[in-house]
C-alpha cells in the first residue's frame, strides 16, 4: 500500500512539471516491431523442429504490425494530449515518417501511422534498403581505424563470459545431435572459436558459437512476442526470467563486440545522427514530429555515440526492444523562456508484446529516462536545450 501511494505521488509531481512546459517537437528514432526470425540455418543447429512462421524470413509479422498499431495509437493520443497534434490530419511540417527501405521497417511505420492517424494517407517515406542513414556499415576507410576498432572489438570478445548461457543453448538445441555438428563437426558452443568479421562498407558480425547463440535467441524471443504457445517457444525449455536472463547475455554480448564499441558506434551512426541534428539544430522548417524507423543497430550505436549513462529497462528481456523508441522532446519552459530536452526510452514491456496489450493512459508502455552523461540535468530529467545542441555539435 505505501509503496504504491509513493509512486503515485512520484508520478504526480512529474506530470505537474510536464504541466508547466510545452511540448514543441520530437524525434521518436524506433525500431521494428516483431518480425520472423533472421536466420537462414536454425535448421542445421538443433535436429528439433522450429515452429513455423506465415510470414517470409525477417518480415514484420500481423502481430508485429498490430503491435506497432497500438504505439502509434498512444503516441497519437500522447502527442494529442501535449498539444502537438490536433483532431485533423497532419501535413508534413507537422508529422514526418522516414523508414529504412526493408519490409518490416517501412511496414511498421505504417501500421504506427494507419492508427496514429486513421483514414489520412500519411506518407512513409523511404529511399533504398542500403539507405546510408539507416546503413549500419563502417565507413572510416584508415587502416588506423581498423586497427583501433578490432583491437576494442576483440578486447571486448575477450572478456565475455558466456559458458552458462552458452552451455544452456547447447542443452535446449540439443546441438550435439544437429547437422552442424554431424557435417561440419562443430559441436561446441564453448570451445569452438568466434571470429570478427571486418569491412569497410559492411556492417560488422562475428562467426561462430555466439553468432549461432545469437540467432537462436532471436528466434526464440520473437516466438515469444509472436504469442506461440511454449512448446513453440525453445521447446519449453525457459521457465522464468532466469532463463530468459541467461539467454539474453549472449545477444547482449554478440551486439556489444559489433555496435556498442565508441569509435566503432559513432562512425556507424554518424549519417542518422546528422540526419536528426539537421532537424534539431540547422533546419528552421523542420517538422514537428519525426518518426525514424529502423533496426536495433541503429538504436544501439546512436545510445552509444549519445553517450548514455548505463540504463535498465524495466519488464524486458532486451536492451533494445522491437518496437521500442527513444525519444527526444523538445520542450518550451515558458517561466524562464527557454527550450528544455527531455529523452526517454519508450517500449512495450514483454507482457504488452506477447499479449497484445492495447496502451492508454492508465496503461500506458513503459518510460525509462535517459541521461546524458555529457550535460547536466534538472531532478526531473530536462537538460537545457542549448547544452544539448552544442554537445550534439560535438559529435558531428
Ligand atoms: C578515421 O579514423 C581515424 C582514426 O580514428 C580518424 O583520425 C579519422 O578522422 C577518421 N576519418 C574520418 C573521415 O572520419
Ligand atoms: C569457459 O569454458 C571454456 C571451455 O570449456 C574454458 O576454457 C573456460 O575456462 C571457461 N571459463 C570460465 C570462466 O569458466
Ligand atoms: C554498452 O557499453 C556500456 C559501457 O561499456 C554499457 O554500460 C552498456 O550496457 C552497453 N550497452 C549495451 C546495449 O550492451
Ligand atoms: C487503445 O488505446 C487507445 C488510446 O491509447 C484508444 O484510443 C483505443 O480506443 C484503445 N483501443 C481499444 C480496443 O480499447
Ligand atoms: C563526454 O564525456 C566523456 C566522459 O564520459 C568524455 O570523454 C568526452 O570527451 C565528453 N565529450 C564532450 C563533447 O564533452
């Protein structure tokens, strides 16, 4: 009981500041929802059968679409609420989507907007798959470069400490029995060797027992949000957090090594930050709200480049949720006329995706602040809007 009064009082404070402030634009950078897994070989690894997916490898899914629905849905109310949007559909200086060309991301943009905003041909806009502002490729073409970022990389690899989640996937897989060990006789997920994979041009990736852990995971966290009944999800192997905890070490690590090093981050970051910098800092006409739709890498490398302090997502399994969505807000504190910058990390818990739950105000998705570890904030989580645009001037 008094655990509960005290988070409504929290929460009642943190809407009264809100209260006292404008909201004047945002940028909501997100990542697909659900879609089928990506790997081409889950077949070769486990000598089980994989439940069976409607959808081509690596599409969005219904689900996934209906999902991305219900964000758009609340993010419209929410944005609504603000004094954002109004009861009318937006023109693009007022709402503007921007998707990475692939299938599940230009399809999640569309199902956020066709409930964001019902009936209004709201356009996506799209170039081509290997668009460079959602490409996540090394650029640098140094051999300096290269040097540095393999060093880190394989200093991180190094340092991961995976046997027992690694060992659990062996037993849930049954990777003894699996084609891949019969033919290639790679049977060991703990001894066999990782190797990163490095070219300019390309997006980084490691071969090996983590990428195989990696995949699987994938598939079964997917399965998971999908809905499938347990039998379908690992063969019933995950019981509790636990598992699911241990499991998501090895994607946590896989992505950490490819996309959570600095110098690595920010080079492959750097065309969608200036995208989204040129909207905050440079240009006058820049729409009121932008949706960025795009792929985890996208997510992970921005956070690091952003140089966040260490966050915890609340109800999730991933640090970086399908579906999720930082969010920057630009907002008008009329007392001290000046703008403030607010960021939060938007997502549905695991609850919300595997049940299709839809979001509201009294059950809204999960908000975690995020806080720059470059500028200083208010107790409220605002930053001083000037501090944050010369940072981000920094990293261009
Ligand atoms: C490439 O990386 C090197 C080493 O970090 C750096 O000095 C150089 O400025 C980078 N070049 C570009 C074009 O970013
Ligand atoms: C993990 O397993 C490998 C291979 O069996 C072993 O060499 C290594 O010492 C183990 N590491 C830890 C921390 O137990
Ligand atoms: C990235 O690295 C930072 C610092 O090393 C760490 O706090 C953070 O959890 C990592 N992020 C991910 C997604 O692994
Ligand atoms: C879901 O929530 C939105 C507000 O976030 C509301 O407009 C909509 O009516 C709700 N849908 C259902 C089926 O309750
Ligand atoms: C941001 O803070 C990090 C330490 O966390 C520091 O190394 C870096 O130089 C700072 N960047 C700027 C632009 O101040």
């Amino acid at each position: 009981m008094f655990v509960k009064l005290f988070f409504v009082f929290c929460a009642l404070t943190v809407t009264n500041v809100e209260n006292k402030y404008r909201l004047k634009q945002v940028i909501i950078l997100s990542r697909h929802n659900v879609r089928t897994p990506l790997a081409n070989n889950l077949n070769e690894v486990s000598p089980k059968p994989w439940p069976h997916w409607k959808e081509k490898r690596g599409y969005l899914t219904s689900k996934g679409a209906y999902l991305e629905g219900v964000m758009g849905g609340y993010f419209s109310a929410w944005l609504k609420k603000e004094g954002l949007l109004r009861n009318v559909c937006p023109t693009e200086d007022i709402f503007y989507a921007y998707a990475n060309a692939k299938q599940r991301t230009v399809v999640s943009a569309m199902s956020f907007i066709d409930k964001a905003f019902p009936n209004c041909n709201v356009k996506v806009h799209f170039k081509e798959e290997s668009d460079p502002v959602f490409n996540p490729v090394i650029h640098n073409t140094t051999t300096v470069f290269k040097n540095i970022a393999l060093r880190e990389m394989k200093t991180r690899l190094k340092h991961l400490s995976l046997n027992n989640s690694l060992l659990f996937v062996e037993n849930i897989l049954d990777y003894k029995d699996s084609e891949q060990c019969k033919n290639k006789n790679e049977c060991d997920l703990l001894n066999n060797k990782n190797k990163i994979n490095y070219a300019v041009g390309c997006k980084p990736y490691i071969t090996g027992p983590l990428k195989i852990g990696k995949s699987v995971i994938d598939a079964f966290i997917m399965s998971y949000y999908e809905g499938f009944s347990m039998k379908d999800v690992a063969w019933n192997s995950i019981n509790d957090n636990k598992h699911w905890q241990l499991l998501m070490e090895i994607s946590i690590g896989y992505h950490d090594i490819i996309f959570n090093t600095t110098l690595v981050a920010k080079d492959i970051a750097a065309p969608l930050i200036k995208y989204m910098s040129d909207i905050f800092i440079n240009k006058e006409e820049s729409p009121k709200i932008t949706l960025l739709m795009g792929h985890d890498a996208n997510i992970q490398t921005v956070l690091n480049s952003f140089n966040f302090k260490a966050y915890t997502l609340r109800n999730q399994f991933e640090k970086s949720p399908v579906g999720g969505k930082i969010v920057f807000q630009k907002w008008f504190d009329e007392d001290h006329k000046r703008d403030l910058l607010k960021i939060n990390y938007v997502y549905q818990s695991t609850e919300q995706l595997r049940y299709g739950l839809n979001l509201t105000f009294e059950h809204p998705p999960e908000f975690t602040l995020l806080e720059l570890k470059n500028c200083t904030a208010d107790k409220n989580g605002f930053y001083i809007w000037d501090d944050f645009t010369s940072f981000l001037k920094s990293l261009l």
